[in-house]
C-alpha cells in the first residue's frame, strides 16, 4: 500500500500552491486545484480501505495493523527516537474514509458557498492544511507524531475560524479557540514526555514490562493526555472555544464539527485503548463523568438557543461527549488484560457513532448553510415556512434531523442504541441519563 503516502502529499501541494501563487489565480482554478487534490485523497482513502479490509486476516480472525511506512525522524539515544510513518488498522482506515469524505464534500460545497468572497484562494489553502493535518494525526505511527499533525490541526483550525480578520468577533473567536486548546495541549504534551519517559518509547504498543514496572506514572500520564482530548473535543469545563467558532464561514463550521478536529478527541482515547483498558481501568470513570455531564450540560443549552448554527454547535459537544462515554463505559476483563463484550461494545459503538454523526452533522450543517444564505439571518425565527422555497435542502435536512434524533431506519438510531446499551451495562445511573440527553436530543433537532 505504498500509494497511501499520496493520501498526505496531495493536500500538502495543495496547500503550497494555493498558499504561495493562490493570489495569482482566478478563484475558480484555486478552487479546482484544492477540490481535485481532495478527490484524489478520497479516491485513495477509498481504495486503501477496500484493499486493508479484504486483505487476509490474522489467524485469530482479526485485521493486521500495517505500517507501508516508518522512518527514524529524530534519534534520542540508543532505545528512544521519534519516527515518522503511516499506521494502517481498523480504526485509522475508518477514519481515513470519514475524513476525506466530509472534506470534499466541503470542498464542493464552497465553491458555490464562498464565490466572490475576498480572500478566495487563501481559503481553499487553508482547507487544504486543514484536511492534511487531520489525516496525518490519523495515520500517526506513535504518539509524538501524532502530537505534531495534532497542534497543526489547532493552527489550522485557528486559521479558518479567523477567515473573516476584518471582523471582531472572528479574531476574538478563533484567539479563544487557539489559547484553549493549546492550554489543554499542555496536559496532553507533559503526558507525553511522562509516557516516553517510564515506556522507554513514544510506540502506542510499548513493551509490557516498562509500563508495569512503571506503576501510578501511566494513568497520570494517560490522564494528562486525556485533559488534551478533552480540550480538542470539547468537553466540559473546556468546551468554552466551540460555539465561538461558528464566526467562521459555513462550511468551515461543517468540517471542524462533523468528521475532524472535534473527535481528535476521541480517536486519541481510541487509539490509546488497550493501555487505558490495562493499566488505568479505575481512571475510565473519570472518561465517563466528564463525557455525561457534558452530553447532559451541551443538550440542555441547545434547547434554548435560537441561532441555528450555535443550537448544531451544542448539539455536537453533545455527540462527542456520547462517543467519550461509550469508551469510558468499557470495563475490563476478568484478567486485568482481556477486553470482555461489554468493553468491545462500547469500543464499537463510540466508533460506529464516530462515523455515523460525521456524516449527518455534515449535512446539518451544510444545509444550514443554505438557508442562511436564502434569508441572510442565523436566527431560527427568520425560517419559517421554507420547504416550498427550498424542498432540497427541506427533504435533507429532515434526513439529518431524523437521524441525530435517533430515529429507525437511520443511522443515528443504531449508533445512539449500541451506545445506551453498554451505558446500561456499566451503570443504571448512567444509561438513564444519557436515555434522557438522546430524548432531549429529539426534542431540540
């Protein structure tokens, strides 16, 4: 799988091109440039996800974990370095599909959403960054890499929330997300070093015997990585910098909410799994309450606001906050070491509902796009009555709606069911509260 280095590559020229000729260009050959780089990313996304899933399995049944490329970056001493390179499993393949998909679907959708606009190309450049960064810290082979492509995500993000400098609150919109999740980067960076420190290597499969001899130092340093995801996927008491962000354009709204930085998040717990399930079980409870308050807090404001944008802003701290406690909810095996079927349900269920709510809060956001631009207004009192103006846009919405609500046949009713299920198994406490965000969740979309 060799080709998969192309999947980095193309956005990165992209972003070269347009960041450093960009205003030499008409906006339309910009726009070309940006969206064809992301139909080659998603059409090599797509492939690898067809070649890595019917690829002969191990003889136990599972998918390999495949690395096409890993390099030697930076040599500490003889045992600790930092390489670089491309990881290909499960998880890291789904999210290489969710990515590139939202993004070009973002990248066509700009094209109309954004003509005319100042500073045209400079936006495509952006969203180029943007979509590299996010697919990078997907693919990360250790956790130093993924650190990188993780603080080029938050600059990226700073970027594209501060589209419109001339105004005020885009400026003070993007500062604020830019010094939250770099205070929360903090935790995650100090981890880090606590991590490589006692493991002997920044690998997210270290030798077993460093960590066990390492004692209370992993579940700080787990902790500590947490506080990090936790700012990025904004949980509660760090979710201040989220609904700010709508100061950006639309469909900029649609790529850091739906498929990308938000669930940076959870994918760091995802990935850091096995080592959260074996050496700091006790310190999922902490997963969880932050993950229910939020879910509970973020719907609870969302009923009561009227700008479209921030109601779909709360509503994915919300989402996220599900994905958080469907991992925390995973207890482990009788043996300390064995993910039991409760722990794999909730670890299932959190990726499933990953995939799921990027999909629909994508087109959430992006049909709320349109009817801003058809009443020029983000407050909700302004749209009623549209559906014979727009039927497109109505009939998709409604599938959107549908959907986050919980809904059969739709997607979100089968991630949100598998969720509250290993929710109830965890904790009666804990299913019934998050029955009562799913049913609010009805009750604001």
């Amino acid at each position: 799988m060799e080709y998969t280095l192309f999947i980095l590559l193309l956005p990165f020229l992209s972003f070269l091109i347009l960041g450093l000729a960009g205003m030499r260009m008409k906006h339309q050959l910009a726009g070309a440039i940006g969206t064809a780089s992301l139909l080659g990313v998603t059409a090599l996304s797509y492939l690898t996800a067809f070649d890595y899933f019917t690829a002969e399995r191990t003889a136990e049944g599972v998918y390999p974990t495949l690395m096409p490329y890993n390099f030697e970056w930076l040599p500490f001493t003889d045992t600790l370095s930092i390489n670089m390179g491309i990881l290909l499993d499960p998880i890291s393949v789904m999210m290489l599909v969710v990515i590139s998909t939202v993004s070009l679907m973002v990248h066509i959708y700009s094209f109309g959403y954004m003509k005319g606009e100042r500073g045209f190309q400079r936006y495509y450049a952006f969203l180029s960054l943007f979509t590299m960064s996010m697919l990078g810290l997907v693919v990360a082979t250790n956790i130093f890499q993924m650190y990188v492509f993780w603080e080029l995500v938050g600059v990226s993000s700073y970027l594209l929330i501060g589209f419109y400098y001339t105004k005020k609150e885009a400026v003070a919109a993007s500062k604020k997300a830019f010094i939250v999740t770099r205070f929360a980067d903090l935790g995650f960076l100090i981890g880090i070093l606590i991590y490589g420190y006692y493991a002997g290597t920044f690998s997210f499969t270290p030798a077993i015997g460093a960590l066990a001899a390492a004692g209370a130092m992993i579940p700080l340093a787990l902790g500590l990585m947490f506080v990090g995801g936790a700012g990025k996927s904004a949980m509660f008491p760090l979710h201040i910098w989220l609904p700010d962000a709508m100061e950006g354009p639309t469909p900029v709204s649609a790529l850091i909410h739906a498929a990308t930085m938000v669930v940076a998040g959870v994918f760091q717990i995802a990935r850091l799994f096995p080592l959260w399930i074996q050496y700091a079980p006790e310190a999922m409870t902490i997963v969880v309450w932050v993950g229910v308050i939020t879910a509970f807090y973020a719907a609870a404001v969302a009923c009561v606001q009227s700008d479209i944008k921030r109601v779909l802003a709360f509503s994915t701290i919300s989402q996220i906050a599900f994905m958080m406690v469907a991992l925390g909810v995973c207890l482990p095996g009788e043996h300390g070491a064995v993910i039991d079927n409760h722990a794999s349900l909730g670890y299932m269920a959190s990726m499933f509902h990953l995939f799921t709510h990027a999909m629909f809060k994508a087109l959430l956001f992006l049909g709320a796009g349109c009817i801003i631009h058809a009443v020029h207004s983000n407050e909700m009192s302004a749209m009623g009555g549209l559906r014979k103006y727009m039927p497109i846009t109505h009939v998709t919405f409604l599938i959107a709606c549908l959907a986050i609500a919980g809904i059969p046949p739709f997607s979100g009713f089968f991630s949100k069911d598998e969720i509250l299920t290993a929710c109830m198994h965890y904790s009666p406490v804990v299913g019934w509260i998050m029955t009562g965000v799913a049913a609010m969740t009805a009750f604001y979309m």
